[in-house]
C-alpha cells in the first residue's frame, strides 16, 4: 500500500513512444542505463506514454510481456510502469483480462499497471467497478493520467480521487501547463501561482495533493 501511495513522489520517466509497440521505447532506455542506474529508489521508468490506441489493441498483451522482459534481461531493476492500451483506457479491457500474464513476465515482480482515467469513466459505477477488479485479484495499479474534462464527454474527477485516495492508488493529475486542449491545465503558462479551476480542484480540493502527497524518501 504505502509503495502504491509513494509512486505520487518519485522521479518519473517516460519513455514516450507514438509506436504502437513497446519495443522501440524499451530500447530508448536500455540506451540512457548509463544515467538510470543507480537510481532504482527514485525513478519509475514508464514504457511508453499510450503506445497503443484502439486498432489492434490485443496486442498489448504480447507487446507488453516482451518490452518487460526485454528490460530485465539488460539489467534495469526498477518499477516499471505500463499504460493500458486505448489510448490508457482500456475500454476494451484487455488489460484488466490479462494483467496477470504481464505481471508474471517480469522477474523481478516490480511492475505497476497504468490506467488512464477520461471520458471512459464518466460514471462511479464505471470507475469502482474497473478498480474492484484490480483490488479484488490484488493487482497493483496507478492512476497514471486523469483529468477533470475530456473533449467527448466529462470525466467523474471527484469519484476518481475519492477512490484513489480511499483505495491507497497513486494517481497523477493531467497535466501542468501547455497541453493541446488548455482546459486540462493546472496553471497558466507554468506558473504556480496562477492556478487554473482544474489546478484549484487537484491541488486544494478533498482529496487532493496537498492534503494527500508525502514528500518522498529514500
């Protein structure tokens, strides 16, 4: 519980791809192990930001099993982090019915499951019954994007950090400042002190970081 609650704190790299397969991002970082290692206590590697979107996303399974082993056999003992496909929201729920096979893939058991929390999950019933199955199987999982608005419809923000924080899942807010849609920013033109109605709700709001977030310790 407390490693799920401290993935909020570490250092975050990600390995960002546009492919629709892990292995191009799993090479980027077996070419920056120079820099990673040693780091194993404060850098989660995330392979590859939504690589896989909504054609074909049964690949996930195959894809995923081998960037993770790809990983370890190079040496990188560190938490692996790993995006669901659509886009992160698994709508199709391929990687709820096979996250077990992925986590047995890796060697070391260090891997962590990413969903993406947007207009999917527009309802708490659609939320609580995505997490129930996780919980249920004792799978661990991070909310690793949610936002407060999404394009084609809303996103239950409230349910998704209410569970969160009820259920001990880390959970990363989208995003900063400079996004493509602006509405999903927490602060104009990076600035902390101008904090946006979406930075507000994240950061001040029940629930949110700052009544929630534990500076990380080694």
């Amino acid at each position: 519980m407390k490693r799920r609650l401290a993935i909020l704190c570490v250092a975050l790299l990600a390995i960002a791809a546009s492919m629709v397969v892990f292995s191009t991002p799993a090479s980027a970082a077996v070419g920056l192990q120079s820099a990673l290692v040693g780091q194993e206590s404060h850098v989660v590697i995330n392979i590859g930001n939504e690589p896989i979107g909504n054609t074909d996303a049964g690949q996930w399974t195959g894809a995923t099993t081998g960037a993770i082993q790809k990983m370890r056999s190079n040496g990188f003992e560190h938490l692996i982090m790993i995006d669901a496909p659509n886009w992160g929201q698994d709508w199709q729920y391929v990687m709820r019915d096979n996250a077990q096979t992925v986590l047995n893939a890796d060697s070391l058991h260090n891997t962590v499951l990413s969903i993406h929390m947007y207009d999917v999950f527009s309802t708490p019933a659609s939320i609580t019954g995505y997490l129930d199955r996780f919980q249920a199987a004792g799978w661990p999982l991070v909310i690793g994007e949610s936002g407060w608005q999404r394009s084609s419809g809303n996103v239950d923000h409230e349910t998704v950090l209410a569970e969160s924080v009820s259920r001990g899942l880390g959970y990363l807010g989208w995003s900063c400042s400079g996004n493509t849609d602006p509405y999903l920013d927490m602060a104009t033109g990076f600035d902390p002190a101008q904090l946006t109605t979406w930075g507000q709700r994240i950061f001040n709001g029940a629930n949110g970081i700052r009544a929630t977030a534990r500076e990380a310790t080694s």
